[in-house]
C-alpha cells in the first residue's frame, strides 16, 4: 500500500488484515480494501494441498496488472490463468457429484492444466530451504510469464502435474519429470 504517492510507486507500507472465518464482505475489510493498490489472499484450500506460498490468485488484487504497465504478454497470460483456474473453481462440484470423466474432453484438458498452474504457483523460498530439503531458487518475471504461458499453450501436457510442485522455471519442471519418468 502506498502511503502517498511517490515517482517510482515505491512500497512505503504493508499491511496484514486478518479476516475471520474468511468473510471478506465484513463492511470493515471492505472499507480497508478498497484503498489498497494490492492484496495478497491467503487461502487454507491451498495450504490443504501442501502448496506454499498458499496465494489465492483469484482472491488477490492488483492494480498495476494493467497492460500498459505490466506489458501485453504478462497481462495476457495473467488473465488466462485467472480464466482457467476460474472455470476449474466452476466445475469443483459437477468433479466432487459425477467424477472427473464425466467432463467433456476440453474441460479435462483445462483441469489438468490448472492442477498444473496451482502446483507451478508453489515456490522454493530460500528462507524454506532447511524445512523443504529443497534449494531456494530465484525465478525471474520473464521466465514466471513464460512458464505460465507454456502451461496454457499446451507445451506441458505432457508433463506429470507433481513435476510442477516446488519447481523454479518450467526447465526445472521438465527436469522433475524426467527424473519421475527415471523413477528417481
């Protein structure tokens, strides 16, 4: 959150809101969101799934994800991972009553890509690395924006989704997979 507004749009501030039991239309949070130029949602479904950081990225706001900003490319790719978790989220309950093979093919392909993307959004933290046993890495936005890209274009369909856990770049995913397939 900015402060005041400064030339290089600087953070001055970060604030933590804590909202119980997850009512994020409690008229306070809703007054406190409104003037802050990002949030990041925290999500226990996530967490149950053992993906860290549990950033919901569906929940979490930003208003420089603009495309004059951000770039076209980042914008784009931003927004279809936005639209495809979206439609996974849509078909949780027609999964959890008929099954995943009552799905179209086209619904199949999109729920393995977002079980892709979530697993992709998990980070090896450096300051994790003692707890993971996994090295931390530092991922640049370039090839963050290039890995999501090649999710929704399909170059990792053939991938195993576990591959993507706690992996840095999409080459570091490509690498995982090839020791799965070794059965390292």
């Amino acid at each position: 959150e900015r402060i005041t507004s400064t030339r290089t749009g600087s953070i001055t501030s970060m604030q933590a809101v804590f909202v119980p039991a997850d009512d994020y239309s409690y008229p306070a949070h809703v007054a406190t969101f409104t003037h802050l130029d990002a949030t990041i949602a925290l999500e226990r479904s996530i967490v149950e799934k053992g993906i860290y950081p549990a950033v919901d990225p569906l929940g979490s706001t930003s208003r420089i994800l603009d495309p004059n900003i951000v770039g076209e490319e980042h914008y784009r790719t931003a927004r279809e991972v936005q639209r495809v978790l979206q439609r996974y989220k849509d078909l949780q309950d027609i999964i959890a009553i008929l099954g995943i093979d009552e799905l179209s093919e086209d619904d199949k392909l999109l729920v393995a890509r977002a079980r892709k993307i979530e697993r992709f959004f998990s980070q090896p933290f450096f300051v994790a690395e003692r707890f993971t046993g996994i090295s931390g890495r530092y991922v640049s936005l370039n090839d963050t924006v290039q890995g999501f890209r090649e999710i929704l274009d399909g170059k990792c369909d053939d991938l195993p989704e576990q591959a993507f856990m706690m992996a840095g770049t999409i080459d570091d995913v490509r690498e995982k997979a090839d020791k799965i397939a070794k059965g390292a």
